[in-house]
C-alpha cells in the first residue's frame, strides 16, 4: 500500500511537472499580455511594468523562477487585482467554491442514488419512468438554463430565496440545486444501470433462495456493488465542482475559484492563470488518487497494485 | 402495460405544464414587478442605496486605479481640488479657491479646512506626496501619464527626474502651487480625476500597504468612506461625518454588489435587492432593451463616447481617402442604431461627442449619403485606375469577438455590398489577441471605441496626432492637423481655442482615417425614488448629492 502510494506521487508530480510546463509556454504564446488594453499604455511605463513583474527576463529564467515559487507555495501578485495576491484569491475564492461545491455534490449524491435505486427496483414501473424522465431532463438541461430557470421561479415567481450574491444559507440553495443537477441526474441513471447488473447476478438469486429479507440483500448485496461506477465517477466529480463553476458563479454572482479559473485568461493574468491551473491540477490529481484508494476499501477484490497494472 | 403508459403520460404532462405555466408567467410578470420597486422604495427611505459595480475593483489607491470600476468607487470616497459638479463642469472642492498666473502655467490652490476620515487634516502635503507617489517609476501607476500635464511627470515618470521636482508645491498646510509642463486649459477638469486625489501622506508613509483593505489604515476625504471591502463580493460605503460638505450628503451607506452578469442584475433589480441596474458600473442585456424603454422605465443618457472603425490608412485600397469616404458615407447609422444596438446610441457623423461639442450632433456630413458615396467611390476607383467596385479586392473588417460588435459589422458588410458594390470579409478574434493586432497595424478595417477621460475635445482628437502614437492605429498624420492641435494647447480664449479643435476635427473627418458610427449612450433602470443621481457627460456617477424621497 506504502508502496503503491508512493509511486502514485511520483506520477503525480510529473503530470503537475507537464501541466505547469505546457500552461505556462501556452499562455505566453498567446498574444496580448496583462497590459493590453484599448488605452495603449506609454512605452515607458508598460516597460517599467514589465520590469516589476520579471516580465523582461528570459523565457528559461522566468520558469525557472516560477517553479521555484510553486514550491514555496507563494504565486505572485496578480496583475488583474493590484491589492491581491494569487494566493489571497485562492484562500478566499476556494472556501466558497468548496462550501457551494459540497453542497451540490451531496445533493446529487443524495438524490442520484435514491432515485437512481427506486429505479431500479421498480424496473419498467412508473416510478422508474418518473426518475428517468427526472434524470433525462438534469443531464440534458444546461446548468445556465438550469439556473436562470431556478433564479426565475423561485426567486423571483415564488420570492423563496434571493436572486443572487452569497451571504446566508438561503443564498446558497438555488446554486447548489443548479449545479448538481446533471451530476444528480447522472449518478441516478448510473446507480440504476448498475443496480440492474447486480440484481441479475446469480448472489443475489441465493441470497433470495437463502430467505434473506428484502432489505438486507439490497442493501448488503447489491446497493454496496452497485455503488463502485458512482464512486469513480466521484473523483473527477469533485474536483471539477469544488474549484467552482464559472457559470454557476457569474449567474449567481459568488465570490468562488472559477470565476477567476476562467477570467484570468481573457485578462492574460499569468500569476493567476499558473496558480489557479496548479491548484486545481492538484486537486485533481489526489482526488483520482482518493479514489483510487476508496475503490480497494469497497471491493477488497480490487488489489491497488495489481489494478495499477491494467490501466 | 396500459397502466404504465398513462402514468408516463401523466408524468410528461406534469413536466410539460411545468414548463408552460413558467413561459407564460413571463408575461403578466412585468407589470407585477412594477408595483414590486415602487413599493420597495417607501422601504427604502432610510437613504441606503444598493448598487452593482460588476468586478473587482483593480485598486483602490487613487494613484494606482486605471479603471471605471474603481473609479466608480473613488469618485465616492475621495475629493479632489476639483470635482465635476451636477452642471458637468468642475468647482471647487479639497480647494476652495484657485489663482491663475499669467502664463497659464501655474495654480495656486487654497485649500479649505477639511479633514480626512480618520479625523487627521487634509493639508497641501497629502496632495503633494500623494502626486509624487504616482509618477515615481517604483509605484507602478498605470495611470501616471494623467500626471504628465504637471511640469517634469513625464521626466520623473520615465526615471530622468527625481519624485521631488514634481511641478507641485506645499507653500504652507493649506496653500498647493502647482508648475504645469505647458499651458493646460482643461486643467481644473483634470484636477477632478481620481489619479488627482490626495492621499492621507501620514498614514501612507507608515503603512505601504494602506489602501488593500478597508479598517482604520484605509483614509479617505470624499463625501463617504469605506467601511468594508469583501473582495471579489461587496463593497460598504458609509457616510464620512468629517466630510467638509456633509450636510448636503443625505445618502448613509452604499453598498456595491459585484455582480458580473447583466441577467441576473436585473433580476436582483426587479426583485428589489438593488437600487439601480445597468450603465454606468454594470450592465443590462441589450435584448431587454426594447422592453425596458416601452414601460418607459429606461433611462438613456449620452455619453463622450464615440463607437468607429479605424482604417489602417496604409493597407491599399484604403490609404485611398475616396475609398474610405464612401465606405464612411454608405454607413446608414441610423438603422444601426435602432435596430441593433438599442440603446438609444446618436449616429456619429464626427469624431467628438455631442457632449464636448454640441454641433456634432449633426455631424460634417449626412448619415446613409449613398448618393456622395457612389460619388467618392468613383473618384477612388479612378485614382486606383480600376473600372469597376467588383474590381477591388476584398476587405477584411476586424472586431473582437462579442455578438453585439458581430450584428453592427454583419450590418455593415451587407451596407457595403448592396450600396457600393464592395466585398467584405468579417474576421474576429479574443479581446487581447485582437486588441495587440490593431496596435500593432495588422489590420485593415477595425472596430473600437474610446471613451474620453475628462470633458475636451483634445480628448478625442489627440489620438491622431502622431501616426506612431500609442493609440492611433490608423498610421494616419496630417501636418495642418498636428499644427492645430499644438497651437490650441497655448491658446488662452475659450472660443478661440474650441474653432481650432473644430478645424481640426474637420480635417480629420475630410481625410477619414476612421469612420464614426455611433456616439455612447448609458442606459439603467432605477428605483424612481432614487434622485439626484449625477451621472456626467464623461458616464462618470457621483452619488455626493443622491437621496431617497
């Protein structure tokens, strides 16, 4: 396991290695710079500007010297926000992020998986038909329309909850409820697929023969089965919801990660642009670890090192 | 089976009526939000006002602010010499008086007993280190250039001078003489933009980094303060009791939301969460435009700003100034401007806003003149020895990527087509690659706008003063014009002074190296208890004077 571990954060970081190398080469290539603007700056001061930032150096020494400050931990400056340091975005932007990103995960997981197993059990039944319909319309319905849609009818029809901004729990609903409706509707129609699988398994015609009560075999025997494909669809799962939805958070306007994810770039701000990618590369990276490591702990069929081998 | 397909059929009608009674809701829904906002402003007699400034401000220290975000908050909380009063022309405010010297080139201040929030005074020396602090190379102000105007900035700016042989002099606490580099006749307009401000010196040299957050270290003169700053969230203001106007201060707090995201805006607006919706520091969706102005609660004001097409004046066929006339003069503005862009925007028939010079209004030359256009055209083809407008290779008109810039160049190209008979090709790209393009004479038709940052004209013209000035991007120079626009610097008599800007714009509109389309508007919704809100020719807002009836 020690092993296995260890080698895992080898891998990962190389692939932070390759992230960092081709984001920063990528976000030089492109044109503009964080100066840009329709009022073109004087010569002189764009070049004392570029002097501040270390922008003047050569390409091998800035990346030398950026991955030198990713070790320590410390991003920079951002250019978008004079009073602002990378860091300062990201401990305030990634609580908010998280708190809103947790919220729509246990909605989705909560209300994926009841729906997802009465499904099933009720194959070919109205309520399976009802669930599915339910789950068609989340995964097929676009978050920002999911959202305009919710802001709309119970904020504005119903006054139940606040338009927008992000200050008590009721502010919270409606993003969560926009957010994690298509990975709710996801983890319903998965958790019903695979509970289909198991329940045609020939365990759990014993268990039936054995007079096992109804409940018991579905919930020692097939939901534990049936919940894996969840679990790994967890992992990328979280980390894409957790550093922020850009879109989520402009519509609802919350001071999260994503927003500046996304608007770092159009602003070329290249201390944020690296930290935000870093950031949530790592994230990314142990949240497939975690997974990893969960799957062996469900299914102690699954050995760590023996599944590395057949990926 | 039977009973499985009605329960289907059941659950899809639920669905579908769903779905209905939330479309048809759209309708009757406007007129019951109308009451929502009346009412909602009886509520709001406590003089709080809640607005939307959409971002982040990039900085809260005036030296350091380049923005309209940030601007938008400054103008609040800080006083400069001079602040720009409801008329649109600057009066006096930190100074209460001001003298002129003969030349022209040197003022002496006033100041009058005013202090700063935390109670210290405002003295000569805060506006002394708070300008030196500004054009010092080591600060990092992008907006340094504002300061250029007073004698050595430039230098100082550009590492030749030292910060201390600034034009700006503390003769006691309350008198300020300030030395300008040449005679500046917009001076005491300038003296009312933020990069002016004073900075409390006191509390800025003990702490470098003041101005990140709002608490005690943050000191402002204005007519409000800053009680809180939740970054990339929200922004208190309260009103500053030490203000030295404040008894005409009847707003207690603002506070700005920074919401980026027009929709959502108008929907807080409509549920009553905010005051105030759309231009000047957010902004509504053009397609609720139309809407907005039938139940007349739209509210549309021009601004010195001007929406053209720059021709890069060294790409054939467009160094040929006919050719560019007839493109200009095919342009019918008026169907641009009432069918896609909406918002009540003035065709542009020159190249300063109605605003700086009332006779633009009606321009050097008529909107949609086909007739002239057919007429330059011919001319043009004539000097490039081409018989025919088929002949002429296609041109390329550039924009950045946005739907509502992609309507006006579609519009535009389809002009050109049916009226001259020339081709047009629509290319576009992200803001900051296209914008790099343009300045870098990539280009042969481009879209832009400028916006002016204080009320001359010299504003609008100075772009084109020097065919490699920073923000020309025509390659375009004139010598006459260049001469013009030099000698209106030294020209003391106003109207003088306005006839040679004038003669000058009219050189320009004659060799067309842009054609204007529109002149800016702003347009909001407000909360129609909400009065007093100056919103200036610039599309600057001053809440100094807003309350609540």
């Amino acid at each position: 396991m020690v092993k296995y571990i260890s080698k895992r954060l080898l891998y990962m970081i190389v692939s932070l290695l390759l992230i960092i190398t081709a984001t920063f080469f990528l976000m030089r290539i492109a044109p503009g710079n964080p100066f840009t603007s329709e009022k073109k700056l004087p010569p002189e001061i764009e070049a004392s500007l570029n002097e501040h930032y270390g922008l003047d150096k050569p390409w091998y020494v800035q990346y030398g010297d950026y991955l030198g400050r990713i070790v320590q931990w410390d991003f920079g400056p951002s250019f978008k926000y004079e009073s602002r340091t990378v860091n300062d975005l990201i401990n305030d932007g990634f609580p908010v992020s998280l708190a809103l990103g947790l919220e729509a995960i246990l909605f989705a997981v909560a209300v994926g998986i009841v729906l997802g197993v009465i499904a099933a059990l009720r194959h070919n039944k109205w309520q399976d038909y009802t669930a599915m319909i339910v789950a068609v319309f989340g995964i097929s319905v676009p978050s920002f329309i999911m959202a305009t849609f919710l802001q709309y009818l119970f904020a504005i029809k119903l006054g139940l909850f606040p338009v927008a901004r992000w200050e008590t729990f009721s502010h919270t609903v409606l993003p969560a409820l926009a957010l994690g409706a298509t990975p709710m509707a996801f983890i319903a129609r998965l958790t019903r697929s695979s509970m289909l699988e198991v329940l045609s398994n020939d365990y759990i015609k014993t268990a039936k023969a054995k007079g096992l009560s109804r409940g018991a075999m579905i919930m020692k025997h097939t939901i534990r089965n049936a919940l894996l494909p969840v679990v790994s669809y967890m992992g990328p799962l979280a980390a894409g919801i957790i550093t922020g939805s850009f879109i989520i958070e402009k519509i609802f306007g919350i001071p999260g990660l994503g927003s500046h994810f996304v608007l770092s770039i159009s602003n070329r701000d290249y201390t944020v642009i690296m930290g935000v990618t870093v950031f949530y590369s790592i994230l990314l990276l142990v949240s497939i670890l975690l997974v990893d490591i969960a799957y062996g702990l469900i299914d102690p069929r699954i050995k760590l090192a023996g599944g590395k081998k057949g990926e | 089976m039977k009973k499985t397909k009605l329960s289907l059929l059941l659950v899809l009608s639920l669905v579908l009526s769903m779905f209905l009674a939330a479309c048809s809701g759209g309708k009757d829904n406007a007129d019951g939000d109308k009451g929502k906002t009346g009412e909602d402003g009886k509520k709001d007699a406590a003089q709080e006002l809640r607005i939307n400034i959409s971002t982040e401000p990039f900085s809260l220290h005036p030296g350091l602010a380049n923005d309209s975000t940030s601007g938008g908050v400054i103008r609040q909380i800080y006083d400069g010499l001079t602040r720009i009063g409801k008329d649109g022309k600057p009066e006096m405010a930190a100074a209460e008086d001001v003298k002129t010297s003969d030349d022209l080139k040197t003022y002496t201040f006033k100041l009058r007993d005013a202090k700063w929030s935390n109670g210290d005074p405002v003295t000569a020396e805060d506006f002394v280190y708070a300008w030196q602090w500004a054009v010092d190379p080591a600060n990092q102000s992008q907006y340094a250039y504002q300061l250029y105007y007073v004698k050595n900035g430039q230098a100082i700016n550009e590492g030749n001078a030292k910060a201390d042989t600034l034009g700006v002099k503390a003769i006691d606490d309350k008198t300020l003489e300030v030395t300008l580099e040449n005679p500046t006749p917009y001076f005491l307009e300038l003296t009312a933009f933020y990069t002016y401000s004073p900075v409390n010196s006191k509390v800025a040299k003990a702490n470098k980094d003041w101005y990140k957050d709002a608490g005690d270290q943050y000191t402002s003169n204005g007519p409000f303060k800053m009680v809180s700053w939740e970054h990339s969230s929200k922004i208190v203001l309260e009103k500053n009791e030490n203000y030295w106007d404040a008894a005409n201060v009847k707003l207690t707090k603002i506070s700005m939301d920074m919401i980026n995201d027009g929709n959502t805006e108008l929907n807080m607006f409509k549920n009553g969460e905010l005051d105030w919706a759309g231009s000047p520091l957010g902004k509504l969706p053009i397609d609720v435009l139309p809407q907005l102005k039938s139940d007349g609660s739209l509210h549309t004001q021009p601004i010195a700003g001007v929406y053209w097409y720059k021709f890069n004046t060294e790409k054939p066929p467009l160094n040929n100034a006919n050719i560019r006339k007839a493109l200009a003069y095919a342009i019918n503005r008026k169907a641009i401007v009432e069918n896609v862009t909406l918002g009540g925007q003035i065709p542009a028939m020159a190249a300063v806003p109605p605003s700086m010079i009332e006779e633009n209004e009606k321009g050097y030359f008529k909107d949609n003149d086909v007739a002239k256009a057919k007429e330059f055209l011919a001319a043009g083809l004539k000097d490039l020895g081409l018989s025919d407008a088929s002949k002429l290779p296609t041109i390329t008109l550039s924009y950045n990527t946005d739907e509502g810039h992609q309507k006006i160049a579609q519009a535009i190209q389809d002009m050109w087509k049916k009226e001259l008979g020339i081709n047009v090709k629509l290319e576009n790209e992200e803001w900051k690659v296209y914008i790099t393009k343009l300045h870098s004479g990539d280009y042969q038709i481009g879209r832009m706008g400028w916006l002016g940052d204080f009320n001359d004209p010299i504003n609008f013209l100075e772009l084109f003063r020097d065919k490699k000035g920073g923000n020309n991007d025509t390659n375009w120079e004139n010598p006459k014009f260049k001469q013009l626009l030099t000698d209106s610097q030294t020209e003391s008599d106003p109207a003088k002074r306005l006839q040679m800007l004038k003669d000058a714009e009219a050189i320009f509109i004659d060799e067309m190296p842009v054609a204007p389309i529109y002149f800016y508007t702003n347009s909001w919704v407000q909360n129609e208890k909400l009065k007093d809100v100056v919103v200036s020719g610039l599309g600057d807002v001053q809440f100094k004077w807003a309350h609540f009836e």
